[in-house]
C-alpha cells in the first residue's frame, strides 16, 4: 500500500512539472498577434549590449516583436540566402555588396561603424606599437614569428584579416607554428590570445566590453579611441540590408523596409551614438546613415 | 577563483530572487528537453524492448550497429540536417518550425532516441531467457510476458531514460542552431550559458550552469524515487 501512495505522488510530481514546463511555454506563443520581424545580425550587435539598448523602441513603436538571430557573419547571410530571415544587420562590406548584387537583398544602407585594433600581450615581441599600418604591423609579427591568433571562421572580423594579410603581402602557410587558426567566435579568441600571449585582430567594442578579463593584452595599433587610429584600413562599417522578398513568402518584407528606415533615421542614430559611453568612457558604435550625415553640419 | 566565488552568488542570488527572466529560460529548457524525452520515450522505448525480445531480427546487428552510431551523432550536425530540413529553402518549409521550440524539440528527438532505444535493447537483452520461458509456461500471452520482461530491465530502463534526458538537456549545438537563441522565444538554460559567455559574463554564465545542474539533480532524484517506487529498491 505504502509503495504505491508514494508511487502515485512521484506520478503527479513528474506530471506537474510537465504541466508546469508546457504551460510556461504556452504563455510565451499564445498572447502576441503581433507581427514579428527576424534579424539576422552578427554576436558583436548582440554581446555588446546594443540591440537590447536600441530594439524595445522599435518593437514599441511598430507594435512588433523582433526575432535576433546572433550569429556570425557568414552564417547570416545565408541565412538571408536562404529566405530564413527578413533583414539582416552586418559588417562585411565585400560581402554585403555580393550579397546585394546576386540577388539575394534588395539594397544595403549604411548604419554604422566602428573600428578594428590590434592588440597583444604588453611586452610587444614584434615591435608593432609605433607602426602607423595593420598590414605592416602583420608582416613584422609574421616576420618575427610572434604568436597570432586568428578567427579563422567567416566572420566579418576574418574577413577584415584576409585583407590585412593580402596588403601586407604575407599569406601565412596553413600549419605555422606561430599561426592559430581558431575557427571560434571573438570572445574565446581574445582569451586564448591572452592565455598564450599572442596577438589578435578585434573590434574595438567587443576587447572594450572584455577588457577585465584580458588582463595580458593591450591594444598596441588602434590607440585609446577610434579618432586616434592611425589606420582608415581599420574602419568597420556595418550595413542593413532588407532580404529580397521573392525568397519565401514568409518574408515580412514591409516590415524589414520600415526597421531599415528607423534604424537609419536620425532619431536611432542618435540613440545608437550615445550607447555605451557612459559604460565605456566612448560610444562603441559611431551613427553613419545617409540621414544622419546630412543631419551634421 | 574570484568568477567562480562570484558566480556562486549570482547563483543563489537569482534563485532566491526568482529572476523572472531566468524562471522563463528553466520553464523553456525543461519543456523543451521534457517533450523531446517524452516523445523519445513513447517510440525508443518499445522500439528497443521488441528490439531487444525479438528472437530473430533479420540484419540485427546492422540494426545495432547503427543505433549505436546514432549514440555518437554530434549534435551540431543533428542541428545542421534539421535546419536544412525547416529552412524556407527547405523541403519541410511550411511547417514553419524553424527558430521554435518544436525546431528543438525535433532535433533533441533525434538525439535522444538512439539512447533510448539502444540501452533499452541492452537492458531487455540482459534478462535471463528463462525467465521468459517460464512466464509463457504459466499461460501468460505475449504482452503480458514483455511487461514481466520490461518490470524485470527497469532500472537498465531507467538509466537509458536518465542517459537521454542528461544527453539533451545539457546540450547546446543543436538548439543554438535551430532555435536561434532568440530572447523570449527560443532561449534555453544553455543558449543563455553560450551567450553570456560571449559576452565575457563570466560568472553569470557559470551561475546559469549551476542552475541547469541544480534542475538535472532535480530530474534524476525524482526519477530514482519512481523507479524506487516501482520497486527496484531491495
């Protein structure tokens, strides 16, 4: 008898917690018939800070629910290649251009920007902190065969690298004892870059908001803030770019017009220049629409 | 060590404060892993009992072979297959799964059930064949006999259904790929981990481990009581 009462509240344990979880998921899918937008967007966007800063406005203002897909550049385009997202927001711009060019989005506005550096461990064993170029910087860490960490993956950050490497006319052989080719994302770069002290290539905002935990690295090509990077080589834009409606359906096209048009106005712009000063002692990402420069006098 | 301390506060401290965000990520993480388990259950469960009772099965130890290699599929690939399958340019597009809690759910299936259904196939193997024999000699038919067989495997049963649930709760390439780790919609205990970790969140990141290990303790502990309760306990 007794074996069995308790068997019976093991049962309705088990059961209340499948209850319980199904329910809480039902709340989620039930309430909104509000239209929903998918993004696309690369994890700096994301990992920064700066989507959850600017978004709710959106949503608010357009009565939708935006969709973030956090992923690497590579990975976002084809996503936008395969219809499986309305807009996408980058930072490749051979990419986007090709991207825009086969077909596969309608048009690419500019947004913003921000700015690449090269950091690495203080004691500089390549001598690159009085150089003024990233490509002459690489070709003397190639040259002393100083330990580099790269993306190696498709993201716009490796895609930066290639062209640094092709300037600095090195092409570093697949299997260089110097040469880490990682394939992981920006934040697991710069740890390992500061566990085994080698130099690396980053966005400025993502070694910024991870500063306190790569205590080894300093930026040594790039200087304190982006109006002291001496290397226009080193510039970051990021661009929206509406998915071509004829890929699915599904796609919420009108929206993605309208969320590149507010993420371009003057209005969000401004929001996005003000992100992360406060936090950072500097905006991690600089306001580049059309509207907003012709707003400047 | 500083994280670590840390992070055993930020633990606690968004337990205790029944974090609302984080109360709707385990609500997610456990429906999520729960529907895949159940689901994986339902099928790998007879699928191996029969599997496992069967006299002759034509090609077994193909069949075998191949459910163990499904033990070893890395789940980003599962991941990849299944959004390949949900993707607009995908042939099962108008299910309009992808980037759902059902995306992970199907791919968690797919994970799960080679467990399932293999070490339910080992745990029926390992019952004494006499034991059959002699239940079919007192007149029992032939479901009667494989619920004596499957009362006879349980706790062999138990952990193929404790293997699954710790394969797939604690699994992050799948759902992360599927799902899209989309705040409010699709973001689980170990999406959440990925993406704090992202962003150098360190300890929070390790909190949010902690809870998941907290949840899965949970899970194994009331499943031992059901199988205690079903009399596995001498």
């Amino acid at each position: 008898m007794h074996a069995t009462k308790i068997s019976i509240q093991a049962f309705f344990s088990m059961a209340l917690i499948l209850l319980l979880a199904s329910g809480l998921g039902a709340c989620n899918v039930a309430p909104n018939e509000r239209q929903t937008l998918r993004l696309a967007t690369t994890t700096s966007t994301e990992d920064s800070g700066l989507l959850d800063a600017i978004l709710p406005e959106f949503e608010a203002q357009y009565d939708a629910r935006l969709e973030v897909i956090a992923v690497g550049t590579g990975q976002a385009l084809a996503l936008g290649e395969a219809g499986d997202a309305d807009v996408l927001l980058v930072h490749a711009p051979a990419l986007e251009a090709a991207f825009v060019a086969d077909g596969h989005g309608t048009q690419r506005y500019d947004v913003m920007y921000n700015d690449f550096v090269i950091v690495g461990p203080r004691a500089d064993p390549a001598g690159i902190r009085a150089l003024v170029r990233a490509a002459d910087a690489l070709a003397a860490i190639a040259g002393a065969q100083a330990p580099w960490a790269s993306r190696g993956d498709e993201s716009g950050t490796y895609v930066k690298e290639l062209s640094l490497w092709q300037a600095a006319r090195v092409k570093p052989a697949a299997g260089a004892e110097w040469h880490y080719s990682l394939g992981q994302g920006m934040g697991a770069t710069l740890q390992f870059a500061n566990e085994v002290g080698a130099y690396t290539l980053t966005d400025r905002g993502t070694f910024l908001s991870q500063a306190d935990h790569l205590p080894n690295l300093v930026i040594l090509l790039g200087g304190e803030s982006i109006d002291e990077n001496p290397d226009p080589a080193l510039y970051n834009p990021y661009g929206v770019i509406p998915v071509n409606p004829k890929k699915s359906e599904a796609i919420n096209h009108e929206l993605a017009l309208r969320f590149s048009a507010w993420l371009t106005s003057v209005e969000t712009q401004q929001r996005i220049a003000d992100f992360g000063a406060e936090e950072f002692g500097q905006p991690l990402f600089h306001p580049n629409s059309e509207a907003w420069r012709s707003s400047q006098p | 060590m500083q994280t670590i301390l840390d992070s055993l506060r930020e633990a606690i401290k968004l337990l205790a404060t029944f974090d609302p965000e984080l109360l709707e990520i385990i609500g997610r993480s456990l429906q999520v892993t729960l529907a895949a388990l159940l689901i994986s259950t339902v099928i790998g469960l007879p699928f191996g009992a029969a599997l496992g009772m069967a006299r002759r099965v034509p090609a077994r130890a193909g069949v075998m072979a191949t459910l163990y290699t499904g033990m070893a599929l890395p789940p980003v690939v599962v991941g990849l297959f299944v959004y390949l399958l949900l993707s607009r340019a995908g042939p099962l597009s108008m299910l309009d799964w992808l980037f759902t809690p059902a995306a992970m759910i199907s791919a968690q299936v797919i994970i799960a059930l080679p467990l399932v259904t293999g070490l339910t196939v080992a745990a029926v193997g390992g019952v004494d064949t006499d034991l059959r024999l002699q239940v079919r000699a007192l007149g029992a038919t032939g479901w009667q006999t494989a619920l004596v067989v499957m009362a006879e495997a349980r706790v062999g049963v138990l952990v193929a259904v404790a293997a699954a649930f710790g394969a797939i709760i604690s699994e992050v390439g799948a759902v992360m790929l599927v799902g899209g780790n989309i705040a409010g919609k699709t973001r689980v205990l170990t999406t959440a981990i990925v993406l704090e970790t992202r962003k150098g969140e360190f300890a929070l990141a390790l909190a949010l481990g902690m809870v998941l290990l907290l949840l899965a303790f949970i899970a194994n502990g009331l499943l031992i009581r059901f199988g205690r309760d079903i009399g596995m306990e001498r």
